[in-house]
C-alpha cells in the first residue's frame, strides 16, 4: 500500500483512541522496524515494514475477518444494554474499531457469523441482487417428510402472505430428525416459519455455511477465527447441498444439536 502517517494508521488498525496513540509513542510503545518510533506523523508501509504496538504486531492488511461460532442467547449487534453481543465475545487481541456482524442470526440461534471492519464485503454479501446462499442444520420436532424438499422448492408463501424464493432442504441420514437447509434470502425467522408452514417445527438452528465458507467444525461456541481476504470471496460462492451434507453427516457428533448448546 502506498505510505501513510503511523498515527493515522495506529488509529484504523489498534483499538486505540488518538489520545492513547500520542502516550504510547511518547513512551516508546511503537516500534518500526525494531526501533521506537515517537513521531506520529512519520511516513510508514505497512506492508513492507515491521509495526508493533506495545509488543503486538500491527495487521498489514486493511480490514479483518473473523468467522465466530456464535452461542445462543447472543446477539449480532455491536452493542447493546441488555444482552451480551457478538463483539463482546471478541478477544481484546482480537478488537479493532468499526467491527460489525455482517448480517444477523437469532438471538435463540447458534452458528456461523462473519465479523468485519469491511463494509464493501459485507455489502457484497447481503444485497438481495447477489442471493448468497446461507446453509443451516436444523432439529426437526417430527419425521421429515418428503414432500418438503418439493413444496420449498417451488418457493413457499407464508401464512401472513409473505413470499419466500425457492429453497433446498434435504434429511440428514443420523440420529434424530435433522435436516440441511440453503436459504437465498434472510426473511425474520424464516426457516423456523417456513417449517411451521409445514406443519412441522423446528427445535434448533445452527448456521453451519455461507457462500462456499463452511464453519470449522472445531470451532467452539464462542470462538472466533480470522481467515484472509482472498478466503472471504468464499462466501460470494455456493457450495453443493448434497457435498455439505456428507460432510456434516461425517463429522456430525461435532456438528450435533443438543440442548447444551
């Protein structure tokens, strides 16, 4: 990238105030390149040099991206008085400013959720023109039936007159009544309606995919993992319903739904 002032860019890439900036180069707490540095406005590239702040190294790149296996009973804001959010689960290491959920899951819902800093991603993501795909493992209260994949297919129309596009649903040979299910849209409670309109019900949703990014399944509720930008293009892709499904089914006691979730 082209050079820019080293305040400027402790200020975009710390979760440090200004006021706070000017102390730690005062104190000698930024080094470039090994040295202390005490002149904020001093030209830098961080792609080419070595920054540190208080010991820890200063990201090269322009924004971040973190996949978080999001627990139940938090919430995909920034923040908020009552409820604990998704930022607040970020590690301290971790936080950098205008970090935000692209995108929503319920509160009562567990499962993948993209953090960033890059509002021209998630942009990308959530316009209705680029219909990326979002893939989520549900528990069914009864036997799947067959004729769902059929009906969701054909693009079902809700009880308050609400229509939804066309989706893919399919069972999950395992224990239980589970079932894999690709929305291209993200309507209030959709899939949980959807399946009331089914006359079925579901008990829990885990968003396991979006795009072509499949959740780690090693990644604890809670925990959060930053992937590269060229691995964020992922998400602008679609991955195979039927390949996904093989995938959880064999690795399904650490996909599982279960009420410790």
């Amino acid at each position: 990238m082209a050079q820019t002032r080293l305040d400027k860019l402790l200020s975009e890439r710390t979760p440090h105030s200004r006021a706070e900036i000017k102390k730690l180069l005062k104190n000698g707490a930024v080094l470039v390149d090994g040295t202390a540095e005490r002149d904020g406005s001093r030209k830098v590239d961080p792609d080419t040099q070595t920054i540190t702040c208080q010991g820890k190294a200063v990201r090269s790149s322009a924004h971040v991206y973190y996949l978080m296996n999001k627990p139940e009973g938090v919430i995909c804001a920034t923040e908020d008085r009552e409820h604990r959010t998704v930022i607040d689960l970020v590690p301290q290491e971790m936080q950098v400013k205008g970090l935000f959920p692209a995108g929503r899951l319920d509160a009562d819902s567990t499962g993948l959720v993209l953090l960033t800093d890059d509002g021209e991603i998630s942009h990308r993501m959530l316009s209705p023109k680029s219909h990326v795909p979002k893939y989520y493992l549900i528990r069914l209260a009864r036997p799947y039936e067959d004729s769902y994949a059929q009906t969701l297919a054909d693009g079902i129309t809700l009880s308050d007159g609400t229509a939804c596009l066309p989706a893919q649903i399919m069972p999950l040979d395992v224990p239980g009544h589970y079932a894999l299910i690709c929305l291209h849209e993200g309507k209030y409670h959709q899939v949980k309606r959807m399946l009331a309109a089914l006359g079925n019900h579901v008990e829990h949703l885990h968003r396991v995919c979006i795009g072509g990014m499949i959740l780690p399944p090693e990644l604890p509720l809670g925990g959060c993992l930053e992937v590269l930008h060229n691995d964020v293009e992922r998400l602008l892709k679609v991955y195979d319903l039927a390949v996904l499904s093989a995938q959880i089914v064999s690795e399904f006691p650490s996909y599982s739904i279960n009420d410790s979730l």
